[in-house]
C-alpha cells in the first residue's frame, strides 16, 4: 500500500507545482490519512517537491485500522504531547526553506493559521483549497475492497438484529447492540452513532436513538454504517414490525422504494450530480410528498461519511467512475413516521455493469 | 435554568463592552451550548448588547442531553440544513448594523472566518479569543450537580463490570460493556471511547482496545467516563487479574497511589496550578520512573472532556475554588504494562473540607 500513497503524494506535488507552491501542509486528519496511511490523531504532514514529513504526537498510537508498517518515504518528526503537529510542520517548512507553503484554509483555525505563518519562516502561504478532497473522489480498488468489507460487516450486523425479537426494545438498546455487532464483525468502529427510529421517530434522516419501545405495528427504521481500515459506508432500511403492515405503511414504502431505485438506477459517469436526486424526487414529488423529503438524495463517502461530490437538486457536476456514493431518500410524516432507505454504492460504466451495490440487504418491507 | 444562561450571556457582553466589541458570535459547540443551553449540532450564537440570535440547522433535533425548553430570550434564526449557521448568524449581524464583532479565532477556520467577514456586512471583526472557555473555568452548583451524576454513572458501571468475570473477554469487549452499562445507568452517551488495556497495553493514558484477552496475572487498566446533560467526567482504575498479584504489581501500584493521592491532596484554590503535578511527579520519580509518565497529571474538565486549566509542570496560574479537574498519574513500563489511578474532583477550600472527590471506585489494588 505505501507505494499508493507514494503516488497519490506525487499527483499533490504535480497540483501544488501546477499552482505554484513549494510545499504542502495537510492538516485535515482523512486527508493526512490519505496521503501516508498510518497517522496518529492529530498528525500533519509536510509535502515538499522531494520530502514527506510525518509530524506527530510521541508515543501517539495510529488511528483506528491504520497500517502500523513504516512508509519508507515518509520520515517522523516527533512532536511532544499536547503540542501542535502542524506548527512543528511549518518550522520544518522554515529549515527547509520553503517560499510558498500551501495550507488548507478550510481545517486551520484563524489563530492556528497565525502560529504557522509565524513558524513557516520566510514562507508565504498559500490556501491549498480540497485539493486533497479532489483526489481522494475517484477511489482506486483498494479503497472500494476496503469499503465493500466495511458494508458487509454492516449487512452482517444488520442481518442477525433482523433475526432477533425487537418488540419490547428500546431505540438505544437496539442501537447500542448494532454497533457491538459489527465491531464483533471486525469493523474499526460504526461510522457514524447508529440511528434507529421506530413509530413516529421512522423515516427521519438523523434521530438519535431514544427510550421508546419498538411497539406493534411500528415502523422501523435503521440507519448505521462501519468504518473499515478508514474507509465507511452508509445504510438504512425501513422495516414493519407485526404480521400485518397497514395500507398507508406498504404504500409509503414501496413510493420511497421506487424513489430510491430510480436514483440508483440513474448513477453513471458523465451523468450530472442533480439527476439521481431529480429521478428519485419527482416521483416523491408526484405522490404529494414534495415537503415531506427536504435532505439531498446522497453524497460521497469514504475516508469521510461526508464528502464530495453531493448529490442534491441544485449539484451541477459530473459523477465519475469509481465513485461511492450514498442514495437514500425518505418520507417523514410527522406525528406518523415515515420510511428510509438508503444504499452506498459505487459508480460505474454500463459495460461494466452499472453501479456496484455494496450494501445488499433486503430493500423489501419485511414484516418482523 | 435558563436564568443561569441568561446571567453566563450577560457576563460575556460585559467583557465584549470592556474589550470594545458591540457583539460576540461564538461557534465553539461547547461554548453556544454554555450560554444557552440548548444547542442543536452546528449552531452558533450572535449576542449582541440587546439580543441573543440563536442560528441552527432547520429540523435539527437538540444536542443529545441538551434542554429541550425554549429560552425566552434567545431568539431562533432557522437555517437551511447544510448551510453554515456562522454565515447566517453573520448575516443576522449586518441586519443589526453591528460595528465590531468579536469571532472566536481559535474555533473558525480560515475560510469560514473570510465568509464571516463578507457577509457581517460593514462589521470589523475582532477576536474573542477563549472568552467563553475563562468563562467556564469555574463551574456553578447546577454543573457541578450535572458532573456528580456522572460520576455516580461512570462509578456504578464500572462497579457492575468488576463483579462479572473477566479472564478471556476481550479489551474490545470489556469497553464496550462498559459503555453500553453507562448508556442503562443514564448516561447521555460516554464522555470519551471507553479504554481498556490488559498486560503488556496496562498504564497507558490513551489506549485503543483491542482484540487482546485478559489473561491470569494481568494488570487491567479501566479508563471511562460518562456525559450527563453535557457535562463528562474522567476516571480510571487500575487492577490484578488473579488471587496472587506479583511483587512488581503490588509496589508498582502502591507507588502511583501514593503519587495520585499526594496530587489530590494538593489540590486547592489559590494554589499553583502546577503544585498537583509537581507532587505526584516527585514521587515518581524518586521511584525512577521520571521516564515512564510523561503526560501532565491533570486538566479541567466539563463540556469539554479537557478544558482549562491545564494541571502540568509548566503551568503558572493559581487553581480557583469550584473547578473540577482530573488527577491522573500514570507508569507505564514498555512491554511488561502498568498503572493509571485517575479521579476527577473539585476545587474547595479547606473549610469546606478540600477537594471534592467525584469519582468514588476505590483505588486499592483489587485482585480479580
């Protein structure tokens, strides 16, 4: 692996010569992650045209499912604890004479920005912008092995709560169980704090789990994903609980069921980021729940849960190939519930065989 | 309680008038949470000489603990989900023709600062610096109730796990019990991820569980803390796996016991805030262990689970009555493992009877 982050450590240095800057700091940690693989928390990285120095915490473990094997290229500077990686970085950049030192305006603090232009020397900065979230869009086939094992652990998990009596259980419990699973599973940790809303909490897109009871007749709904060696994925299914769902409850979750397919189904390079969003909304839309679904359909997901490209209305970019995405719409009726379903999948040519399903549980309205 | 938010807000447009500010906007989470008490996720606060705008995220539900009651005089400024509550609040502040707009430097990045700057209208923006942190240094006796709950929380869940057997789970295992036994006793959620560390991973300050079983003979470090309400305390208790501890154990352990109780008793307000350190860390090192624990002994601790003042040996300020901080010493030997005793207390007089000590567990050498 260290021979992938050497290259996408090069395609950086080609962005930061192209922009005229001799050096880059990084300081966001999935950034930093991404370009070294094993970073403590809290590590910033110096990238000049022939170097890559590793600022970090002493005796700092690396993050949750980081690679504990040295980088050959990349050389540690030992930084004391509590002190700041990122200004033992700029006075690295100073000693080794750095003139324009690109920083990434969007994680620094005013005042952290402050201490580093004082440290950097005669550097100027520069603000290196999401040139690291730019190219972390477009995954190779390490990162999507990576995430397709982050969804399984998340459809295991998923799978064994399905098979277990859930009348009687309260939200957090079923929540807290979810994300013991698929640790037990082997991911580094659920990706996000697992939501599960049922009765008039279902079909809300973040609700955080409360002391209410599953109850017959509820619906259900289960959002979680796991973060495997960095990389996590997303997921949400609407169940009913009972033999016999009600008539608005099957209505409801087949519209949104035909609503996500159409976003699926819409994913493809070269296609514009708002047509998956626009394919799943109208058809909200024409049943009446125009107001009912005000969250984009989905975004981009990896080192981050959120990231680039966001698939909203008004998202005017083109998707590309290998890109995992989040579809997942919903209808939440207040006072009522509602439905979600959500899927992380990857973008890929027709020829290839359209976008890859990462997460496979069952879509259908199960009645548990 | 909104009273006691009201009279925080108060305080704080004080030093705004003293420092030349007609308005503050504060976006450090903690801080919006402190002086109105019912934040949701990104919110931030405009408070200007007359007013409170509270600016959030439309649908957000409250910050999990967070009041749910409204404050009669904050007002609330819905902000579309997605949208940077910070612009709206700044937007909201050229509408009320503020002059000088104090912004915390130290919690705004710099792009996010330069769309405040152009959407604050003629507004100059100046830096408030860690007003609101100076603020919550000394706690009042609603948070200090808030902090004793979950003390009691953290104190019955780690009574709970010592009372089931231990050899052969996992540190992985044994954390997460201990969270989920927190989440039943009350807890908003845990304070910070659960640490466990057996043999060879015992003594550590931040351990990350693993996989690792507990074997005969171990140490078994326990670090957790549970958050009620916002408020998260710290603890952590070091013990033997088996009847017979070893001879090493036994006076490793006497000797940080010794060394945390002598950082406790030195607790006090008016004293220096290094003093605690300086105490313990003697006896550590008359032991020849200076070495084996580099991290300072302690730190404030509330909203934020390290907040100041800082308990290290460089650290010059006098410690005030009512503060609740962490006395943690640690030894940890490489390879063969060690011992963390840590206790959150707070500050009092000695007619008061001297610090209060939160955390109750005991800290003799329990053999389990």
């Amino acid at each position: 692996m260290s021979d992938a982050h050497a290259a996408r450590r090069e395609r950086l240095r080609e962005y930061c010569s192209a922009s005229g800057a001799d050096a880059a700091l990084i300081t966001r940690a999935a950034n930093v992650r991404y370009l070294t693989g094993c970073p403590p928390l809290g590590a910033a990285l110096l990238l000049t045209r022939d170097r890559a120095v590793l600022a970090a915490p002493e005796g700092a473990e690396p993050e949750e499912g980081g690679e504990r094997q040295a980088d050959p290229e990349v050389t540690r500077l030992p930084v004391p604890a509590e002190a700041d990686a990122a200004s033992a970085a700029a006075e690295a950049a100073a000693r080794l004479r750095v003139r324009d030192l690109a920083v990434e305006e969007h994680d620094l603090t005013v005042a952290r920005h402050r201490t580093v232009a004082r440290l950097a020397g005669t550097a100027r900065l520069l603000d290196l912008d999401r040139a690291v979230e730019r190219l972390r869009v477009v995954k190779d086939e390490y990162e999507i092995a990576d995430l397709r094992i982050a969804a399984e652990i998340a459809d295991q998990a998923l799978g064994e709560l399905l098979e277990s009596i859930l009348v009687g259980r309260t939200e957090r419990h079923l929540a807290m169980e979810l994300e013991r699973r698929m640790i037990d599973h082997g991911a580094d940790r659920a990706a996000f704090p697992v939501s599960v809303g049922t009765g008039s909490h279902s079909g809300l897109e973040q609700h955080q789990p409360t002391d209410r009871r599953v109850e017959e007749g509820d619906f259900l709904t289960v959002a979680l994903g796991a973060r495997y060696r960095g990389y996590g994925i997303s997921t949400a299914r609407t169940f009913v609980i009972g033999a016999a769902p009600a008539a608005w409850q099957v209505e409801l979750h087949r519209l949104v069921f035909h609503a996500q397919r159409a976003g699926r189904e819409a994913l493809g390079p070269g296609v514009e980021q708002h047509v998956p969003d626009d394919a799943a909304r109208s058809i909200l839309q024409a049943a009446g729940h125009a107001e009912h679904s005000v969250h984009a359909l989905g975004h981009g997901i990896g080192l981050e849960n959120r990231e680039a490209p966001r698939l909203g209305p008004a998202d005017m970019g083109k998707l590309d190939n290998r890109v995992p995405v989040t579809v997942g719409p919903g209808v939440h009726l207040p006072g009522r519930g509602g439905v979600r379903i959500e899927d992380t999948l990857v973008v890929r040519p027709p020829e290839e065989g359209g976008p890859e399903l990462l997460t496979i549980t069952t879509k259908e309205l199960l009645a548990l």
